[in-house]
C-alpha cells in the first residue's frame, strides 16, 4: 500500500473523509499527538486499527468527536464530567464514560468494557475533518504498539516505529503543539480518578472540580484505559532515567540547559513536552543507550515522566 500524504486544506481535508467513509484508516493531526483515525462504527476499520499498529486487543481506544454534544450521544455525561468538558474541551483530556446502549460504536474500540474513551480536540484540522466527516474516529496515535508516539508527518512515516505501506494516508499539518497524549480522567462511583497523566495538568482538573484525583491501581494486562500498559512510549535503545552523570556511550537527554537534545534549554515544561517525542526519536537515531536528565514531577512533567518510566521498562 502506497501511504498518501495529504495537504491540511479544503481538497486534501475531503480526500481524507472519503478515505475514512470506504472503511480506510489515515493519520490526523492532533494538539497531542498523530491520531490513527478509523470510522469508530466500522468493525473493519476498527480492526484494522489494531492491525496496523499490532496493538494488543484488550487495549481500547480513544474516540474523538467535534463537540461535547455528539459525545453525549455516545456517552453519559454525569455533573463532574459536565464540568471538565465545559472547562478542557476543546482540548487535550479524554473522559471514560458509561456506554450508551444502542451508541453504534464498534465494540473492539471499547475492549468489551461498558466505558467508552471520548475527547474532543482543539486542533483546527482535525476538528474540520470531524465536521466533514460527519462521524467519530477512533484514533490511537499512529505509531506501532509500544514505540515512540508521533508527533510530526515524518514520525508517522518513519520505516522504523512508523505505519509507511500499513495506512492509506497522513494528513500533514505540521508538528503536534502539546506533544504529549492527553489526560485521561474517570471515575470509580462518583470519585475522579487520573487514569493517564497527559497535556492538562492533574492539577488544573483538580481545580476545576475542587477536588482531588485518585490514583486506582490497575493491571498492566487489563487497563480501563489507553495508555496504561507497562512498557510503552519506547525507543529501540535502552533508557534510563534521572541521569545526573550521562556515560560516553550514552546519548544524553538534557533538561534546563543547552545541548544537541535539549527538552528545554530553560527548564520550561510546556516546551519540554512539546518537544519529547520529537528528541526521543531524534536520540534514538543515534542507535545509543538513551540516559535523560531529571524532570521535575509536577504540572507538565508528570506527564513527561509517566511517559519515560513507561519507555525504560523492561520489554518482553
């Protein structure tokens, strides 16, 4: 299969909503990350989702839709979940939800949970392609199970953790602005639970519901969401974390200060998840072992650290 890439305008936005009705799958810009995009009420689409990526079947997926209005009729919103869409959406968080019977999702997009993931994105393309498409994608990020998420066209196409020959199009639209996933958020009865730290601060959420999050614990082999397995995020070579003194066979991930795969040179931890699937990919290039400088385990950077402690476990 010879995998377009597709321009973010009128005619190649139209391209990629006919791919995506004929049951294709494409790459879509997303704030976070490359969405791997399939109708989410196609079963072949969806199956192919799993396919192209080789992403084990009990991991369910994140369906994305233009407004908070098409996700509750897939969806039931309870009053905290009202509020965190009114407050973060559009934008970088996905709620689990109950599953709204007769929603007409495909049902490998939930695992066979009763939850279902739901986000609406801030990224004008994709948001746009939701409009003309006039349905809901299921979309992972387009990368192959495990490896580094993309961020960029180039990272989607990439021959080594990419989906070049697997997917019939990329819909080029630059690289990603947030860099990380997004935050997911559910709940156990009526309490909140941070199932993924992600692009909006557990703090924020925390805020907007003047309440504190739970931390449920789970089984890496049973997640209630994305995101959750044990080894994920990772590049070929071995990563180590909090590396205060990098050796010479390593190639150093610095945090704070300059340098050829500087997160941020002035410690800021938006730029730095902006820019972590880019230098992991970039560092990975280097075919070294990867050691990354400490990050600070607040706001951004438990989002940033959630990814590389997931990036350095050990691999079947």
């Amino acid at each position: 299969m010879q995998t377009e890439r597709l321009t973010p305008d009128r005619r190649g936005l139209t391209r990629a909503a006919d791919l995506l009705s004929a049951g294709e799958l494409i790459a879509i810009p997303t704030e976070t990350v490359y969405g791997l995009a399939g109708d989410a009420r196609n079963p072949r689409a969806v199956a192919g989702i799993y396919a192209a990526k080789g992403r084990p079947a009990f991991n369910p997926l994140i369906v994305h839709l233009p407004d908070a209005d098409a996700a509750q009729a897939i969806a039931t919103l309870s009053p905290q979940a009202r509020i965190l869409a009114e407050r973060f959406w559009p934008g970088a968080l996905t709620m689990v939800l109950p599953l709204r019977e007769g929603a007409g999702i495909a049902s490998l997009v939930t695992a066979g949970l009763d939850s279902i993931a739901v986000r609406v994105p801030a990224h004008p393309v994709a948001r746009a392609l939701l409009r003309i498409f006039g349905g809901p994608l299921a979309a992972p990020s387009a990368n192959r199970s495990g490896r580094i998420s993309p961020t960029s066209a180039d990272h989607v196409l990439n021959p080594d953790g990419g989906l070049d020959g697997r997917i019939a199009a990329v819909l080029d639209a630059g690289p990603c602005p947030v860099g990380v996933e997004s935050t997911i958020i559910g709940w156990q009865d009526s309490t909140p639970c941070l199932l993924r730290p992600g692009g909006i601060p557990a703090e924020d959420i925390q805020t907007a519901l003047s309440r504190a999050l739970a931390t449920p614990d789970h089984r890496p082999d049973q997640p209630s969401a994305p995101g959750q397995l044990l080894s994920h995020y990772a590049p070929r070579a071995r990563l180590r974390m909090n590396a205060t003194d990098p050796g010479p066979d390593e190639t150093h991930i610095t945090f704070g200060n300059d340098g050829p795969f500087s997160l941020s040179p002035t410690g800021d931890l938006t730029e730095a998840a902006a820019r972590l699937f880019d230098i992991l990919h970039r560092a990975d290039s280097e075919n070294r072992p990867i050691a990354v400088a400490p990050i600070p385990d607040h706001g951004l950077g438990a989002a940033i650290n959630d990814r590389l402690r997931r990036a350095a476990a050990p691999r079947e």
